[in-house]
C-alpha cells in the first residue's frame, strides 16, 4: 500500500520551480547585485538565440538555457534573504518576480 506522502507528491501533475530547484541544488550560487542584474539582462537577451536553437534542433542549449534560468532564480532568492537594504531587496524581488515569468515561458514553448 502506498503511503500518504508518495499518493501526495504522485498526486501532482508538475512540480513547481522553487520545489525542482531545492532538490537539484542544495546550495545556491552567491553573486553582487550588479552580477545578478547582469545575468538576467543576458538571459533576456539569449531568449532569441534559444528561438533558432529551438528551430534547428539543438536542444542541448535549450537544455543548458534552463538550467542558468534555474540557478539565476534561486541566486536571486538567496540574496532577497540576505539583503538589508530595502531598495535593493525590492530590486530584487522585481527581477525575481520577471524571471518567474520567463521560466513559465520557456517552460511552455521550449518543450
């Protein structure tokens, strides 16, 4: 007989993105401010190369995408939590809120 928590988690049609990340990494990577504003600005910009990467078949580098799209949300809530400084945190909690946005995007169209 099945136990309660696997009917639980098999109950589940798909995982959430904090729940994956959590069990994948048991650390997340630590960067400035400016290096995570970086980061997100070239996944943004790499959005259209993942189009034609998509296109031609190269889904080796959609996969790779994913993965940074992945580390770039949990390194972002790992600075939130440490943040004192209220703009920052709320800097923080804007490209956070954006970069949950491009993985449901990705997610759907890059399957």
């Amino acid at each position: 007989m099945p136990s309660k928590s696997r009917k639980m988690s098999s109950s589940k049609k798909s995982k959430t993105m904090k729940t994956s990340i959590k069990e994948k990494y048991a650390e997340c990577p630590d960067a400035t401010c400016a290096w995570l504003q970086h980061w997100f600005k070239h996944l943004h910009e790499e959005l259209g190369w993942m189009v034609l990467a998509k296109d031609y078949g190269m889904m080796d580098k959609i996969a790779t995408y994913k993965h940074s799209i992945q580390r770039l949300e949990c390194a972002l809530r790992a600075k939130m939590n440490r943040v004192k400084d209220h703009d920052k945190k709320e800097d923080l909690k804007i490209m956070h809120h954006n970069i949950l946005i491009l993985w449901e995007h990705v997610q759907k169209d890059f399957v």
